[in-house]
C-alpha cells in the first residue's frame, strides 16, 4: 500500500521552498556540487557541512505487493522521491533538485524474528534550472532482527550499500560505498493519541563509509564524510493509526553529525532499517 499522506505534505512543503529560494538562472556548474546519490539515501532534513547546506525532503513512496512469510519471500516496489535545496557560500547560489530513483526489495523472514531485505533501484535526477540529467543507481542489503525484553522491544540492524550518480554529457560522477549499524530500543506508553498508546523508540545508528562520499569545494579540496551518526526519535501507536486507508503512520526526527563537521537536524519514519 503506498504511504502517501505523510508524502504529500512533503512535497507541497518543498515545493513551496523551492519557488521561494531558488533562482532560476542557477550557476554555471550547478551538477557540480549536488551529489545526487548521496542526497537521495540520506533522508529528509537540513544538513550542513563547512561551506555547504542541503535542505532534504524524501518522500519513502513504497507499495507492498506481496507480504513476507516464514519461508516465502515479501517484495516492495520502492518509488521515493528527493526534492533537494543545495546551498553553497563557495559558489554562491542555491540550486534545487528532483529525483526519482524507483526500485524493487525483497523480505526474507530467515528466523520468525529475523529479517533480511536486499534491494537495487535506478532512476534519474535534474536540477531545477535546467542543466543536465543525472542517472542515479544503488543496490544494497539490510537485515533487521528484533526481542523483547520486559515491556521493551530491542532491534538491531546491519546493513550496507554501493551508490553512486552520473551526470550525462560527461558532468561530474560520485559514488559511495558504506555500512549502517544501528539499535532501537521502543516501549508502549499509556500516553493516549487519538484514543490510541502512544509508542516512543529511540534509536542510534552509524554509517561507516568505505570509499568517502564527497561535496566539491571552491578553491580547495572536496570536503569528505568517512563517518556518519544519527541518534533519533520516532514516535508511533498501538494499535496502528490509520489514516484514508494508509496503516502504519509513524514519524519522528533526530540529530545526524560526522566527518567535517558535518551536522544536521533529520526527520524519519522509523529506524531506518
């Protein structure tokens, strides 16, 4: 079922964002300094590194077509869209983006509390003022295995991912190799959301990069990120709140920082494995 409510206010909001900050001449090598693939799996928020910010809105479009089940394999068409706000000092311009990387997951339920989801999606990515397509490409594995401990749930994740972008005509190429680790840790609250329990997680995840993802600079050397770390909320209920069809809303935010001080404010909707 695709999870659209939540999706729509984003896009709305970042086009909003988009007609109001971003000029339309743009500068000359605005592919440049937008590296498509990173902003397209690190999730939405605003993030600062040196000289360099980013406004990310990702709407996680996705469609579960066929549910996991102990010895037969779930699959989810990915759809996600990225809006992207990339300001840089150095070139002193914003620059806004949309892409569209769709994809295809497969769950595998190893154990009845043990999952292992390998995925791959391709699309493309543009800039608003005009400059060339971008082909965007990733193919990765998470795993995701979860206990309960008193009136806790405790998850754990592991994961990894190659990336990387292509801007056409011979522009710029990034890619990035990485892997994610993470724990959460969710209790049931008798604080009441629309007459249902609140549900609040915590969680803590690192993204160790095994070939840096880099942001050029002007007049000096790329800045590079080896190291990502995100500490988050996310908050939910029991039983699940359900909106014009769409089960499963849950949201949070968190604080993401790592190599060159890099450093945001992230939003999320759930751990992200």
């Amino acid at each position: 079922m695709l999870r659209s409510t939540q999706s729509r206010t984003y896009l709305l909001a970042a086009l909003l964002l988009v007609t109001m900050f971003v000029r339309a001449d743009g500068v000359d090598d605005e592919e440049d300094f937008i590296n498509y693939a990173f902003a397209t799996w690190i999730g939405s928020g605003a993030y600062r590194m040196s000289a360099r910010k980013m406004f990310i809105l990702r709407a996680p479009l996705s469609w579960q077509f066929r549910e996991v089940e102990q010895g037969k394999p779930g699959y989810k068409a990915l759809l996600p869209v990225t809006l992207g706000i990339h300001d840089s000092t150095d070139f002193g311009d914003k620059v806004g983006s949309l892409s569209f990387v769709p994809g295809l997951q497969a769950d595998f339920m190893l154990q009845p509390r043990w999952l292992v989801k390998p995925y791959a999606q391709a699309g493309i990515g543009q800039d608003f003022s005009g400059g060339n397509y971008a082909f965007i490409y990733g193919a990765g594995i998470k795993t995701l295995t979860w206990m309960e401990v008193n009136d806790y749930r405790l998850s754990f994740g592991l994961g990894g991912l190659v990336a990387g972008s292509k801007v056409s005509d011979g522009g710029n190429e990034e890619n990035f190799s990485k892997i994610d680790i993470g724990i959460d840790a969710g209790r049931e609250t008798r604080i009441k959301l629309f007459n249902q329990n609140l549900v609040v997680n915590a969680f803590y995840a690192a993204s160790y990069f095994a070939n840096d993802a880099e942001f050029p600079q002007a007049d000096e050397k790329p800045g590079k990120i080896h190291v990502l770390h995100e500490i988050g909320l996310t908050f939910s209920s029991n039983p699940e709140l359900e909106f014009a069809g769409i089960s499963g809303l849950r949201g949070g935010f968190g604080y993401m920082f790592g190599s060159n001080n890099f450093q945001g404010l992230s939003l999320n909707a759930g751990f992200p494995f």
